[in-house]
C-alpha cells in the first residue's frame, strides 16, 4: 500500500515536526525590535484561541508528527490561565518549552518544573541595566538577570537570546559570551531581522561574519571550538575552551537555515504561519470553532510554503519595505 505523504510535509520535502504557538499577544516589556513605538491594535479576547482550543489544535499537530511545541508570545507567563495551557500540553508525547523575558519567572519555577518545561529560551539583550532599560523601554534589568541565575541553578537549559543593532549592542559580544564562563548556558546572538513597525535597516544588522570577526579578534583559533550543530538547529554553535557553557549565531538574514527548516508557527488568534517571514496566513481557529476539520487548511498551508524567507529570496527583496512590512509585528507573531 502506497504510504500518504504526511500534511506536514510541504512541496521541497521539508518535514515540519516543530510548532511554536503563540499564547498571547501582549507584554510586559515594549522591546523597539519586536513592539512599534505606537503600539499594536490587539486582537479582542474573543479572537484569541482558549486553552482548550490550543490544545485541540496542538493535538492534531501532533497526530501528524510534531515532536516539539515551544510557547511564546508576547510574553506567556502573563497568561492566566499557562497552567492550564501547560497541563493540557504536557500530556501530548511531545519536548514541551518556553520563551520568556524572564520578568516573571521565578512565580513559575515549580509550575514548569511539574510540568516537563526543562528548556527555556531567555530574551536579554543587553547587560548593561541602562541599554536594557533603552532597549525595552522598561527598567528590568536587575530583575532579568537574577531570574537567569535562578533559572540556571534550579537545574533548567537556559539559552539567552541577544538580538544585536549595530551601535547599541554588539560592543557587548565578548561580555554576552564571557557570561557562559561559570554559566552553563548558551548565548545565542540573532541578526536584526525586519518586521512591521520595528524600522530595521541593514545598515543596523550585525552579520555572522562580523560577530565571528569580533570572537576571532578575543580568542585564539585553538580556544573556539565548532560545535555540531543538532539537526534542523537554527544557529551556528560554538565553545571557548574552558568555559561551562558555549555560545551561538542565528543568522536568519545572512546565511538563512531555510533547506532543513521544520517550524511551523500559530498565532495566539489561531492563524497559522508556515514562515516566520511570510505575511500569509491560514485561519485554524475559525475552522475549528465552526466544527470542521483544520487537517485541510494545515495541509494547504505548509504546502505553500516557499522556499527562502517568505519569498524574499535575495537581498533586496528583504531590503523592499513594501514587502517586509506586510507581515506582522513580532510581538503578534510570537517570538
């Protein structure tokens, strides 16, 4: 019997076993790169998906061979009802995580704990209190980097996540990846990549090249060591000798990872994004709330999938504004 191409495969062959779901779409932090200076128009609270309905949608992604679900936002911990959604979803056979401002998180320590979150991804930015506090717009800093030491010593993997602009932070490289010395964590530095509202410009991107340039200029070539890279892994990884945990480059605009990309993306109103980049969308929640099965709607979605970015294969077409700013802000796709 012919075998039935699994929904989650799209037209280049690209297995997608990895949905990051959006919880909310407010924050408790204003960070320029992800949230216009304006603000965003909200989804009122009768578009945004209930825990029950994000853990029926997630069970069908799961059915159909996702391993991995990881939640964002906005920033989730300030969803009510997170241990709900947690408990749901900690029943599926799945690698449960999440990304976080870590404002919050130490009210969460055992929450997690209890329910399998063993992987948290930390937004942070800056290590110095009066960049972070330029940065976010909020003055947090202190509070950010304890909850880090806690996260750490209460035995969780920590990734910090450091967006680097050009004149702002990237004289912070050689500080961000000393910090994984006595830490065991991974420093993970991610180019300036352009959303709805967030003014990038290229001129303010910080490439791979320039950051290896920089840890090529500190450390010797026997003291960086070339980590293996996990499979579909988004970021280049690497080690200092020595050091307890190790640092990495995600470089989604320079040197996209998009061949081995399995990522699916769903919106905290329930829209499904088969690329970060792409301004389509699929309307699950809507599917789901008039009875009918999302299976159709999913398969259609990651079948047109593009190949490159959304469809911004070259340079400057990620350079036109037209295109770019069709998407969504970050802070309503989920980071």
């Amino acid at each position: 019997m012919k075998k039935t191409k699994s929904i989650l495969v799209d037209s280049f062959g690209r297995e997608h076993t990895y949905l990051r779901i959006s919880l909310i779409e407010r924050c408790n932090l204003r960070c320029t790169y992800c949230m216009p200076e304006e603000g965003v128009q909200l989804s009122p609270r009768s578009h945004l998906m209930t825990y029950e309905e994000i853990y029926e949608i997630a069970k069908t992604f799961v059915a159909h061979g996702v391993t991995k679900i990881r939640l964002t936002g906005g920033e989730p911990l300030i969803r009510k009802d997170l241990a709900f959604i947690l408990e749901k979803l900690s029943s599926l056979n799945i690698e449960l995580s999440i990304t976080s401002n870590a404002v919050i998180i130490d009210r969460f320590i055992d929450t997690l704990r209890h329910n399998g979150v063993k992987n948290i991804n930390v937004s942070l930015d800056s290590l110095d209190r009066e960049k972070f506090k330029e940065i976010t717009r909020r003055d947090e800093f202190e509070k950010v980097y304890q909850n880090i030491l806690l996260l750490v010593s209460e035995g969780f993997n920590v990734k910090v996540n450091a967006v680097l602009i050009k004149g702002f932070n990237d004289n912070e490289i050689i500080d961000f990846i000393n910090l994984a010395k006595n830490l065991p964590i991974s420093v993970r530095f991610i180019e300036f990549m352009p959303f709805d509202g967030n003014k990038w410009d290229l001129k303010k991107m910080v490439s791979y090249k320039e950051v290896m340039e920089k840890v090529n200029k500190e450390f010797s070539e026997e003291q960086i060591e070339r980590l293996e890279d996990a499979p579909s892994d988004t970021s280049k990884n690497y080690k200092i000798t020595g050091y307890k945990g190790s640092f990495a480059i995600i470089s989604s605009v320079t040197n996209p990872f998009c061949d081995s990309c399995n990522r699916l993306r769903l919106t905290a109103n329930g829209q499904l994004k088969n690329c970060l980049f792409s301004s389509s969308e699929s309307d699950l929640l809507t599917t789901l709330r008039e009875g009918k099965s999302i299976e159709s709607v999913i398969k259609k979605a990651v079948t047109a999938k593009l190949k490159i970015r959304g469809g911004m294969d070259t340079m400057e077409k990620l350079k036109n504004p037209q295109l770019h700013s069709k998407n969504r802000s970050m802070i309503t796709i989920g980071g």
